[in-house]
C-alpha cells in the first residue's frame, strides 16, 4: 500500500538525519583548529549516534511485509521511538555544541574547555602513568557548557550530586562527562577557577574514590572522642570535600581565593549547616581551604615555599573571619579539620597502589613561583607566556589581589580579564587527542561504554 511505503520512506529519511549532522560537526571538529580541542570528545559522540543508528537501522530492515499491517505499524513504531531516543542523546550534546557558534561565548567558553581539559589530563595522566587507572577506564576530557544558574558550586546544591551529569540524563553514564558554568559568570575569567572542583568531581568518578575516601575517614575517626552525629556528616561531606582540596593541587592557593569571593552571602546561609546537603556549609568549606593550604608545603625542604602558602592561608583567613564573626558554633567542626585532612588527602587508597590522594597531583614551589611571576606579566599587559593552563587562570586570580593591594583594581579588571583569556588561548593544547595520545579513551572501550549508554536509552524509551 502507498500509504505504508511512504510512512516507512519518511521514517527513513529521518533516520539519515542525525548521521548527517554529526558527520558535520564531526568534521569541523577536524578541519577547525580551535575546534581540534573536541576531537576526541566527538569522536565518542560520533560512535554514539553510530550506535543508535545502527539499531534503528536494524529496525527499517527487519520491517515486515506491510502487508501484515499491525506487525508493520509496530514496527514503524519502534523506529520511530529510536529516532527519538538518538535525538534526545544527541542533542544533549547538540545545544552544548551549538553555544560554541556563538561570537560572544565561542572564545569564553574555549577558555574553560582549556582549563578543564588541563585539570583533567593533571590527574588522569599521573594515576595513568602509576597504573592507578586502566587504559579502557580514561574517558574523554570533559566538555564545558554553559547554563543560566547562579554558580557552578554554591547554588547546584542537592539538586546534582555530581556534576557532571545532566538532571536530563540523570541515571545515564554519560559516554562524556560535562562540566556547567553560568553563562554570566564568563565575565570573570578567574571564576573559571570553579571548573577546577568540578573536574575534581570527574577524577572521583573514574579513579571510583568516594567509597575509598569515606572508608579512610571512618578510620581516621575511629578512637577519637568525635560524637556519631558530627562523624556521619563529615561523611556526607566527604563527596564535596575531596574535589575543593585537590582542586588545591591543580591550581593553588587562587582556588581558595576565587572560593572566599563567590561564597560571600548572608550570615544564615555561610554559618547554618543544613542537614543533607553534601557540601560543608560555606565558612567551614573556607576554613577547610585555608587549613589545607598550610599544609601544602609541609614536604617541601623550601622555607619560601613553605611561608608564601602560610601567607595565602593568613591572608585568606584575615579577609573572611571578620565577615561572620559568630562562628563559636562551629568551632567543634573547625577543630575536626585536621582529621578530616588526614583521612581524605593523607590515607592510603587501595585503588592507588596504597599512594595518598595527596599525591595525586603535585602543587610545587616552581608552579607557585610561575603563578606569581606571572602575575606581575600579566599587569603588565604580557599574556603570551609559556604556563600549565591551570596555572594560568591562577595567574589572573593572583594579579586581581595584586592589583587591589595597589589600589588599582578598577584600573586594572578589564585588561586583565582581557589578557587571561589571551594566555589561556596561549597556552591551549595543540591538535587533536587521537589514539596515539596516552591519555586519549582506547576505541574499543569507548564502544562498549557507548554501547551500554544506548541499550539502556533504548529499553527505557521503549518502556515508556
Ligand atoms: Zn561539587
């Protein structure tokens, strides 16, 4: 009957659709330099809608004879449902894409895929190198987009337990993790500093930490006079805790700084605890910032090392401890913080040969030295010099606190925000991530991940 071959052509010119498209993408990824930064992010994505296609394909073949025509109509169903499901897959990613076309965010926005690629490969590449991490365990790095909220970290609470997944895709594995930004928060290039805790998130999810993390501080509890309550939130913590510390050791004392400044609220949301939440509430999540801080250089035979952090962690403390006086309440969980550090940072992880988190990724006295140098280049309108990108948006946080001791913050903001983004794009990586690279996602693997993504969207939509 026409009318049946014509539904089953128009079902099958849908399905040629969403190829197409990501064929395109896919190629600018390729031809496009700047775009080269999303290779192996659209490589996976490619496989992914290779993978839905392939099933909707199967489907358009094993179509039967229209003449049995409930058998037939089911069947265009199904199609028609697996068009959906790779739509909506796809396009999870296609709106994040798409705010890359766009002449006010493209270069903002490649800024903190610059800096999320560079946390990410920091530590995924040393638990490689260690063996801490399977060849068929690296993912992509993640890719950043963004979104109309208020901060990446502060407001996100209870509402996404990890960041890296989508509410609309909650359940899923992701075949890419993805890190949010507010879009207005693209105006304050050292905010981007948040991006180094998300990926922190990221690193917990594919070295599989959080169960590790809590079993060590459990331990670290153990035999000390720490009521049950108070030990069962630090636990509950402990998912937000890890991503702030080692988001230290990618960038330094500048995150601590970029924390202070966006957790400046109401004294009833800094200083109240609110049960569930997994983050510390906002004056202990400082506290736990600067205390750490102090104990970055603790290794370090370089007593300039040692008191520059002692410097960041007096100057960090000086600046928020007056802004909410009241905090008696707290100053039983103040004192747990050494505890807390030892069982989260300085516990040995099974997963990683018995190493420390601690160790994962190393913040050293030249990185503090290159980020304060740098700084002085920076005011000085210099943003093409050689430094980990990581390190470079520290540069920029470090300069702003520069600028304000010389009263010239005003003057300055602008060129400087200005300028970061130059020394990020500096020092952008260069090419694609293709399989010879050691921390590119082996294929095969990738395949089976994404295979496993599309079986589960496909049995759900098909139980709707
Ligand atoms: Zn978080």
């Amino acid at each position: 009957m026409d009318l049946l071959r014509l539904r089953r052509r128009e079902l099958e010119r849908r399905t040629k659709e969403l190829p197409a498209e990501v064929a395109e993408w896919k190629t600018l990824a390729e031809t496009d330099l700047d775009s080269n930064l999303h290779w192996s992010q659209m490589e996976a994505i490619a496989d992914l809608i290779a993978a839905f296609s392939s099933r909707y394909d199967t489907l358009l073949g094993n179509l039967p004879s229209e003449n049995d025509q409930s058998l037939y109509e089911s069947g265009l169903y199904d199609i028609l449902m697996a068009i959906g499901s790779a739509q909506r897959a796809w396009d999870f990613f296609r709106r994040k894409f798409d705010q890359r076309r766009s002449d006010r965010f493209r270069k903002r926005l490649r800024a903190a895929d610059i800096i999320a690629i560079d946390c990410y490969d920091a530590a995924i590449g040393a638990a490689k190198a260690k063996g801490w991490i399977a060849a068929e365990d690296v993912r992509e790095p993640p890719l950043t987009y963004l979104s109309p909220e208020l901060s990446a970290m502060t407001w996100a609470r209870g509402t996404r337990p990890n960041d890296g997944q989508s509410e609309e895709l909650a359940g899923s594995t992701l075949p890419i993790p993805v890190v949010e930004v507010p879009y207005d928060q693209t105006a304050n290039v050292w905010e981007f500093l948040s991006i180094c805790h998300e990926v922190g998130h990221e690193i917990d999810a594919d070295l599989k930490l959080l169960s590790a993390i809590k079993t060590n501080l459990s331990k670290a509890f153990e035999g000390t006079a720490l009521p049950q309550p108070r030990q069962r939130r630090w636990l509950g913590w402990a998912s937000e805790i890890f991503p702030d510390l080692l988001a230290l050791h990618f960038s330094g004392p500048a995150f601590a700084y970029m924390l202070r400044n966006i957790l400046i609220l109401p004294p009833n949301q800094v200083m109240q605890i609110i049960p569930g939440d997994a983050h510390p509430n906002h004056y202990i999540r400082v506290m736990l910032c600067t205390q750490y801080i102090r104990t970055m250089g603790a290794a370090s035979p370089d007593a300039t090392f040692r008191s520059a952090l002692e410097q960041h962690a007096d100057a960090l403390e000086a600046d928020w401890k007056p802004l909410y006086e009241d905090s008696a309440a707290l100053n039983d969980y103040l004192a747990d913080i050494p505890l807390v550090i030892a069982g989260v940072m300085d516990s040995a992880i099974p997963a990683m040969e018995g190493a420390t988190l601690r160790s994962l990724v190393e913040y050293s006295k030249e990185h503090e030295d290159a980020i304060t140098k740098g700084a002085t280049s920076l005011r000085q309108l210099n943003s093409q010099f050689g430094i980990a990108p990581r390190h470079a948006v520290s540069v920029v946080r470090i300069a702003i606190n520069d600028a304000i001791v010389n009263n010239s913050l005003d003057k300055e903001i602008d060129a400087l925000s200005t300028n970061a983004i130059q020394l990020l794009e500096h020092n952008a990586p260069k090419g694609k991530r293709s399989i010879n690279d050691p921390l590119a996602s082996s294929p095969s693997a990738r395949k089976s991940r994404i295979d496993r993504f599309v079986s589960q969207e496909l049995s759900r939509s098909l139980q709707q």
